[in-house]
C-alpha cells in the first residue's frame, strides 16, 4: 500500500513544473596560435531552469487516474487479508474448541468404559461372566483411552496454528464458550441484498484494476498526439562567483513542441497491448463476481442444511444415551449380553464425535459466510 502510495505520488507530481539547479566551474585556455598572449581562465556558472508540459490531451490525468486506482487495489486487497485473517482465527478456534470437545467426550466415554469393565470384571471374579466379555470390554476401554494423547497432540497443534494466526510464538490459547455454547443466530435473512457483495475486497480490487486499466488505455491514445512543453532557465556565467548575478546574468524563455512521426507501430501495439490489458481485467472482474455469487451460495446452503444435520444428530444422541442406559438395565437383569451393551456405548461415542464435528462445522461456515460478504450481513428494520 505505501509503495503504490508513493507511486501515486510520483505520477501526481507531473502536474507541477519540475525545476532544477545546476553549478559548475572550469579553467581552461584557448590555443595562443588563435589568441596570442592567451592565459588560463577560469569561471563559474549557476543555472536554475523549468519546465511544464501542458497536459493537452489528458495523459498526465490519465497517469493519474491509473495511479489513484492502483493505490485503492492495493487498500482493498489489504482489507481483503484482513477478513481473511479474521475469518481463518475464528474457524482455527472452532476447531480448536471442537476438539476440545472430543477430548472432554473420549474422557467422560473412559469412565464409562472401566465402569462397564469393572462390572464385567466384578462378575467374572463372582462365576457370573466369561473372559470373553471382560477381554472384550478391556479392549473397549484401551481403545477409548489411546484415543486422548492423540486428541491431546491435535490440540497443542491447534493451538500453535491459531498462536501463528495472531502473530505469537507457540503458546496455550485461552479459551472462551464452550462449542455448544457458542453464538449462533437463529436464521441466515432471506433476501440478502447483493449490495453486500460490493464490500467484498476482491471485488472492489477488481474493480480498481479495472479502472486503471482504462486509464491506461487513456495513456496510449494520448501518446499518439504532441506533447507541449515550457521551458525557462535563469542563471549566470562569469570569472568571478561575484559576477554571477551582475553582468554575468542569464536567462532564457521557450516553449517545445514533440510530437512522433515515425515509431515503427511502437504506438499501436502499446495502444493494441493497453486494450488487450483492459480485456483482461474486465474479465477477471467478470470472474470475480460471478465467483462471488457462488461463494455466498453455498456458504448459505451449508449452513443451513448443516443447521438440520445437526438437529437430527442431537436426536440421535439423545436416543444412543437412552440405549445405553436400557442396555445396562437389560444386562443386570439377564436380558441382554455384553455385545448390546458395548455397541450401544461405541454408538453414543461415535454419535457425540459426529455432532461435535457438525457444530463445528456449522460455526466454521458462519465464519465463511462472514467472509462472502465481505464483513458479514447488516439487518435493518423496514419502515412499515
């Protein structure tokens, strides 16, 4: 940004004449065979000179023009990495508390494991189980529990990719809500305008690059006509530096006129190479738009439909939870073995990790959806 700043800059400042000063001194001597008696001379000389060219024909505005597009593009694409950023922290701490979540489910499933294998155990102790049943659910039990240093690993990892989002060396993050308890508006408002879609950045970048090439085309027609210029220059020579400004005084007034006769179609192809680079841009703004749209529709679909996995995913858990506890009553009272009770509590686990991941996945959307819109959705009441 502040490279096309001073870029903008440079361009702007061929509005303004540009001056320059220049001083210099010499000591020399003319041949004595063409001025008999001739002997060294010295003399000094300052000059202050100016020049303007007369913007006729709009290139140095175009120049400008291309320039102050420029700058706005770069803006927009650092805005653009900016709700990236916001957009990648958010989803990286869903995850992270996703994950969270999984640790917290595979530690309440272990207890729940050595329970149903201390019970086994007991009964096998008692005559009343076969080791097949107590092998069977220690396994169940090993299982569960190798799975948490490998849950613990992922979220250290997640941790220092989040810590490098935030521009911090490897550390814990401090946590906030709960994955279940995180924030989640009701329902997406029908009808969003496509306003909101000109706030996207590579929108607006696109149509920034758009605008300065078009400007550049602007340039090379310009280039086909004369550029008109004024020059003036005041100074002094003399052989004394007191002299400079008194008799030794200079100055000089005109005015310049270049215009190209023959460039061996340098000017058409530059014209032809500005037009093809207009073309370009047109169609990646095309592109992005069009892109743009597409973000914003399947970023709302899976949302929503995401919304309905996961209310039937908590449906399921809820249905696993009561098998296990009628599972466990069957098996007390001899209705049912150990195979319907390990597999109603693999069920519930596996249920709890789907749904975990469905929210997480859920919340991960809203944050790309805020991303599509280039900031999110504005809810204004309509007047009645």
């Amino acid at each position: 940004v502040e490279e096309a700043r001073a870029a903008a800059g440079i361009t702007r400042s061929q509005f303004l004449p540009q001056a320059q000063a220049d001083a210099g001194w010499s000591r020399g001597q003319v041949s004595k065979l063409a001025r008999p008696g001739a002997r060294p001379e010295k003399f000094y000389d300052v000059n202050l000179g100016v020049s303007w060219e007369i913007d006729l024909w709009g290139r140095i505005r175009r120049l400008n023009e291309a320039a102050r597009a420029e700058v706005l593009a770069t803006e927009e694409a650092r805005r653009g990495v900016l709700l990236s950023l916001v957009s990648d922290v958010a989803a990286s701490y869903f995850q992270l508390r996703e994950l969270d979540l999984e640790l917290e489910i595979a530690k309440r499933s272990v207890a729940t494991f050595q329970e149903t294998y201390d019970l086994f155990n007991r009964r096998l102790q008692a005559g009343a189980a076969s080791g097949l049943e107590t092998a069977s659910a220690g396994a169940s039990l090993a299982t569960t529990t190798a799975a948490i240093p490998e849950l613990e690993r992922r979220i250290v990892a997640q941790e220092n990719q989040l810590a490098f989002l935030l521009g911090r060396n490897p550390q814990p993050i401090p946590r906030g809500k709960a994955l279940n308890d995180q924030l989640l508006p009701p329902e997406v408002p029908p009808g969003l305008p496509s306003d909101l879609l000109e706030r996207r950045p590579d929108l607006r970048t696109a149509e920034q690059q758009l605008v300065a090439a078009n400007a550049e085309v602007g340039v090379a027609v310009a280039n086909y006509f004369p550029r008109l210029s004024l020059t003036g220059a005041l100074g002094g020579v003399a052989p004394q530096v007191a002299d400079l400004f008194g008799d030794g005084k200079t100055w000089s007034l005109g005015g310049g006129l270049l215009t190209p006769v023959f460039q061996g179609r340098r000017l058409d192809e530059e014209h032809r190479a500005a037009v093809a680079r207009w073309e370009q841009a047109r169609v990646q703004y095309e592109a992005s738009v069009t892109n743009a749209f597409d973000e914003v529709s399947t970023t709302l679909v899976a949302y929503q439909k995401l919304a309905d996995i996961e209310r039937e995913q908590a449906r399921a858990v809820t249905s696993y939870r009561d098998a296990v506890k009628l599972s466990n009553d069957r098996y007390l009272s001899g209705l049912a073995d150990y195979l319907e009770v390990l597999q109603a509590q693999q069920q519930q686990l596996t249920a709890e990790n789907s749904l975990a991941r469905t929210r997480r996945d859920r919340l991960v959307s809203l944050a790309q959806l805020y991303k599509a819109l280039g900031g999110g959705w504005r809810i204004t009441k309509q007047r009645s």
